[in-house]
C-alpha cells in the first residue's frame, strides 16, 4: 500500500507548493473553495463546547470549561459536522501546534478560531486534508500578518488550492483513511507494548517500595522549598535554548522532551523569579495530569510551566530519584489515587502535596533501592526508548505520507481501486506527549 507508488505523468510548476503538481489538477484560490463560517450562537441556541485538541475538534466535558471562559457563550460561533476550523493566533510564537480540525459534532466554539466549511470543486474530506497539509508543511507560518502575525479569512481567501476532480478528491480521501487506519494500527500496538513495559516497570517498584514506612514524614519535611508555577503560558521561540516543562512533559517518572518547547531568555527570567529549578530538583504535576513527577536532568537549563510543581529536596535526607519513584509505589500513590477518583481532571492544591507522607530511610538504603530498581528497569527502559522512537517515526512518515497524496507528488487511483470499501477499525488513539503542544491548543477556550 505505500511502496512504488507511481507519479502522475504530467506536471506542472506550483510556486506555492514549491514543486510540481498535476497538470489536470485546477488551481482556485481558497474563496472559490472555501466559505467562512457565520453562524453565531445568538439566543444561546447551543451549549455544546467543542476544543480543538491534538488536531481533533473534540466535544470538551463541562469539568474542564474552566480558566478562560467567556461570561457568555452568545459570542461563539457554531460549527457542524464537516466544518474545518482553524486556530489563527500567535503564529510568531507557536510553530508546533496542529492548528487544523474536521468537525465531527455539532455545538459552539471560541470565534477567535476560524470555522469553514468546503464549497465549489471541494469535498469537504479533501479541504480538511488540504488545510491540513497548509499547516504541517509550515506554509500557513508565513501567511499572517500584523504584529502578532495573526491569520484571518481575508489570508485563507487568497490562498492557492489545488482542486482535483471530485472522482480524485475522492480516491484520495479513500486512500488516506486506509493507510491512517493502518498507521493508527501499528502505532496503537506499540503503546500497548509501551504500557506493558510500564507495569512492569511498576510492579518492580511496588514489590520493592509498596510496604516501605520507614521514617514516614510529610514530603514538606524533606523539602527546602516546595513553589507552585502557575503561570500563563510562556511564548515559543525556536530553537532557544530555555526549556519549558509543561504537564505533558512529564510521565512515568520520566522527562519527555516532546512534551516541552523551548523560549528566550527573557520569559526564562519571568519564569524562575521565584525559583531557578535545577539539577536533582523535582517536577510534580498537580492538576491534568495529578501525580506525576521526574527529576530535573543536567544539561538543559528549564522553566516549569502551568499546574507544575517545583520541589526542591534536601539532598542530605532524601535522594531525589528515590522520592519520584515513591509518587508512583509508595506511600503518596494512595492520596493521588484518591484525587483522580471519580473524576477525569483531578486536582491537588500545595497543602495536599506539601502533607503527602512519604518514607524516610537512611540516605544510604535509598540509594540501594533506586539502584536495583534502574537496574531491574534497565532492560524495559531500552525496549521502551526503541518503540518511542518508532513512534516518533511512524508519524514522520504519516506526514510526509499524506503531503505527497493531497499535493499530487503521487497518484494513488490504482490502488485505490483493490481496496475495500471502508479501513480496517482501529481504536481510536489517545492524545499523548507525541501530539505536541496540546496545552497551546485550548487558549482563551
């Protein structure tokens, strides 16, 4: 399905594309093709919230409209299934979120987005898949203006669109459902494997931490400072070399670099006035995710985002690792658990953690037990570093994959013709720390 696929015979140069597309394809700019959304939600007709998350235009649940709400929900605009909606703002600071949905439910969200729907030549599939591509190429970065270089429809109506005929549109909407499914398939099996590795990882924890009390103090009593870092989010600069840790930047003990992004200077000074996180400190997530925490690595100077934690541990008393690997099998697990019980967002304020007790033992038996413990992982962490590798790849090669359909660098209309009528099912995966910047998402929403 994804080998020798050939290359349509004739083509032609497309400047916006910066390379050559089928000579049959028309060329319209994108008012030809493309409607801007106009209906609002006067008389609050509608009071289901969508979010655009992750590239999904998910319905969002009533505990999570919270933060930045609008007094009311009049000023939103209404969206239906096959609406694309676009996030337009600050593309001078974020160059990493997907900013591109497919509606798939009726209901309201932010006019600070931009909401279309396909008209004209356009399927509104194929519109989706073009928009999208707009946006993963990066293309849509340099179509902004003003000082925040903020997209508007006035950019999207002058834009360039190659229109197919409908019988390629839909050949080529066909082809990607199929291979995504397939794609879909492998990547939710390697997770699988991921999460197996994690229980197990866990279970050397628990059979090692689970009963330990020895010492038992509150986790404030083995800190010298405990700050919360609840700040607005700070800008995105490529490639600075100051890191911002987020809550999706941490998991399962582990720091996961995909999950943060990288800012200046200056936000860097905003962001550790009131503490410098440094080696051997550690991070913890108090809301969305609650409980999760690593230790700060050397090498990277770091800034902690929005609902993190900043401990930092009396070395002399406790041995940092040794504190992490107790959120996740010792005495803290159970008031965590008990936070997320009965609701999807959970929630710690800084007395729930500052009074998390946690055991103490002789500086010396810690270091004995994070050492068999990374010995007795050694083996997982290596299997679980390959497969997210594999992951990463996986979607390298979904992108590039899809790119080359909706521009025409291939032709998929044979093959299209031996597949069967609908792809193979596959679970729907679950947004992650490999869909970047998933918080940047939902702001003002």
């Amino acid at each position: 399905m994804f080998r020798d696929l050939p290359r349509y015979p004739e083509m032609t140069v497309s400047q916006f594309w910066d390379a050559k597309v089928p000579s049959h394809w028309e060329v319209h700019p994108g008012l030809a093709v493309l409607a801007e959304n106009r209906r609002k939600n006067d008389g609050l007709i509608e009071s289901q919230v969508l979010s655009l998350s992750y590239g999904r235009v998910v319905v969002k649940p009533v505990e999570k409209q919270r933060g930045l709400v609008p007094d009311s929900y009049e000023s939103y605009q209404i969206l239906v299934p096959g609406d694309i909606v676009v996030r337009p703002t600050d593309l001078q600071n974020d160059q990493a979120s997907i900013r591109v949905g497919h509606v798939k439910d009726r209901g309201i969200i932010t006019s600070a987005y931009i909401g279309l729907r396909a008209r004209g030549s356009w399927s509104d599939a194929y519109a989706y898949h073009y928009l999208a591509v707009v946006d993963s190429s990066k293309r849509i970065y340099g179509m902004g203006s003003g000082l925040r270089q903020q997209l508007g429809w006035p950019d999207l109506k002058r834009m360039p669109c190659l229109v197919p005929p409908p019988e390629e549109q839909a050949a080529i909407v066909r082809y990607l459902a199929h291979a995504n499914a397939r794609i879909d398939k492998a990547i939710v099996a390697k997770r699988r494997l991921i999460a197996l590795l994690e229980e197990e990882k866990k279970a050397i924890a628990d059979m090692l931490l689970g009963q330990l009390d020895e010492g038992a103090r509150e986790v404030r009593h083995v800190l010298s400072q405990l700050v919360d870092c609840e700040h607005k989010t700070a800008p995105f600069v490529e490639g600075e070399p100051y890191w911002v840790l987020r809550t999706s930047s941490v998991k399962s003990g582990e720091i996961v670099w995909s999950g943060a992004y990288t800012t200046d200077a200056a936000s860097y000074e905003v962001w550790t006035s009131r503490a410098v996180p440094e080696p051997g400190d550690v991070i913890f997530t108090r809301e969305a995710p609650v409980g999760e925490a690593a230790v700060i690595p050397d090498g990277r100077r770091v800034a902690l985002g929005q609902r993190t934690v900043l401990m930092k541990v009396r070395k002399e008393i406790m041995d940092p690792q040794f504190l992490v690997y107790q959120v996740y099998a010792g005495l803290p697990r159970r008031p965590i658990s008990l936070a997320t019980q009965g609701s999807t967002v959970g929630h710690f304020n800084m007395d729930d953690i500052g009074w998390m007790r946690v055991a103490v033992p002789d500086i010396e038996v810690q270091r004995q037990l994070v050492n068999k413990i990374e010995d007795a992982n050694s083996d997982a962490n290596e299997a679980i570093d390959k497969t997210q590798s594999e992951i990463a790849l996986l979607h390298e090669f979904r992108t590039r994959l899809v790119a080359d359909v909706v521009t025409g660098q291939v032709d998929v209309r044979s093959i299209v013709a031996t597949l069967p009528d609908a792809p193979e099912a596959t679970a729907e995966l679950a947004a992650d720390s490999d869909d970047e910047f998933g918080d940047l998402q939902e702001e003002g929403l």
